[in-house]
C-alpha cells in the first residue's frame, strides 16, 4: 500500500479529482487494497463508498486515520464494498472501525463494524448515508478520549445470557437502539430481543424487572424467554435490589 494519507488529505485528493481514473495505478494510490472486481470497475465503485469518507467532518478522525478499501467476495451474494479506517500512528486499541456497502451479511445497506464493539455484528446500521455519517461523526471525540461507551458492557452482559441459554460463542448480539439487542438462536432459529440496563432506573419501557437477571453487573430482560429461568442462575428479585441500588 502506498504512504497513507489522511483521511483529511484523502478528501483533498478526492475532489481535486486525483482518483478518477481507472487505472490499475491510480486506483491502489486511492486506497484499494484488496478486490475481485474488474480494475475498470474500481473508479466507479469508490465514488460510491467513497461517500461516506467525504462525509466525515471530525477533526480527530480527519487528522488521525487513514483509509482504505476492499472489493469483498462472499461465499454467497453480490460482490460488496467496504472502507477500513485505521489509526496513523500508534496501537489501534480498539479505534479501528469498518463501514460496508451492500453487504449480503448485514441487515441494512449501510453497516458500521468497529473492534471496540467486536466483529461478529455491527455497532450501528442503518439505510441511509446520511444517518451513517452522522454516527461516525458522533463516535469521533470518543475514540479520541478513549472513552468505552456504556453499550459495550450491555452487549457483553447479552452476549453471556445468550450463551447461558445454550447459543455458542460468536452468535451475532445486534445493537438495535439503546438498551435494546437482538440475536436469532442458533437451536429454534427465532429471534431473540434482549434489554439490559446498569440501573433500573434507565430500564426502557417493557422492561420487566421481575423477570430480568442479573448478569455481569446489568440486569438483562429478554421477553421471549420471559418466566424461563437460566440454568445455574434463578432470576433475582429485582425489586429489593431497586431498593438497594446506590444513588449514581
């Protein structure tokens, strides 16, 4: 791969025209690394997922990633797009985020899988662009500070209960808004919703405390298995620990 530019010089080039043409050696010093396409196609294809780097207005994600781009060939389904971003310099811990285009393995068009939130599913996804550029731009003073957003140990506490109930490692725990998760299980092949919360207080409407477990350190409600206990693990009775909880 040639020198990296930043994302911000990466916009530059960009509308000063600097990738428009199709050739094999002006589409790599764009960023394509890896692709099953046609080298002819590459142009078009990065106008495309080139929208949502152009999109990026944070100063952190501007000034300290690269990006770069993978034409991706599934076992099943069209070939699809995506964008790598990765820090310029340093250990990525945990910053290094991904957004496709098309995907056949994604629910919506537009996916955004990060290593903070974990490979096996997207940390947000939507239909449209613009709700997507929106989100990226909202997470940038977050990686900038280091900061680990409260849902990572929601869907870590999800991801426990699911495998309590029997699911295996690497079921895919989807973040659908806040507090609220999803898996389809590997045994019945339904979908399963699941809540999680730190504090009753922020439990979301149809929460069920009653029926909720306690689960490394949240309390997690699933509604299609309410009244089900977990094996080794009796619900808790939610209401006294309401009572008890510190004030936060």
């Amino acid at each position: 791969m040639p020198d990296e530019l930043s994302v911000r010089q990466w916009q530059e080039q960009f509308r000063a025209g600097a990738f428009e043409r199709s050739d094999h050696t002006t589409q790599c010093a764009a960023g394509w690394y890896d692709w099953f396409c046609q080298d002819s196609a590459l142009a078009r294809r990065l106008k495309k997922i080139g929208r949502v780097v152009m999109g990026i207005t944070d100063p952190f994600i501007l000034d300290n990633y690269y990006v770069w781009f993978k034409n991706n060939c599934p076992l099943s389904g069209p070939l699809y797009d995506d964008a790598r971003f990765v820090p310029l310099s340093g250990e990525r811990g945990g910053k290094y985020f991904v957004v496709s285009l098309d995907s056949p393995h994604e629910r919506f068009k537009w996916a955004l899988v990060t290593e903070r939130y974990g490979f096996d599913a997207p940390e947000f996804d939507c239909r449209d662009i613009r709700e997507m550029i929106k989100y990226i731009n909202s997470i940038g003073p977050e990686l900038r500070q280091g900061i680990v957003p409260p849902f990572i140990a929601e869907k870590d506490a999800v991801t426990a209960y699911a495998q309590q109930r029997g699911e295996p490692e690497g079921i895919h725990i989807y973040r659908d808004w806040n507090h609220h998760y999803s898996y389809t299980s590997r045994q019945d092949r339904r979908k399963r919703t699941v809540l999680a919360v730190a504090s009753l207080k922020d439990a979301p409407p149809g929460f069920v405390s009653e029926q909720a477990h306690f689960i490394k350190g949240m309390y997690v409600y699933c509604p299609e298995d309410a009244g089900l206990s977990l094996p080794d693990l009796a619900p808790r009775d939610t209401k006294s620990q309401k009572r008890k909880e510190p004030e936060r």
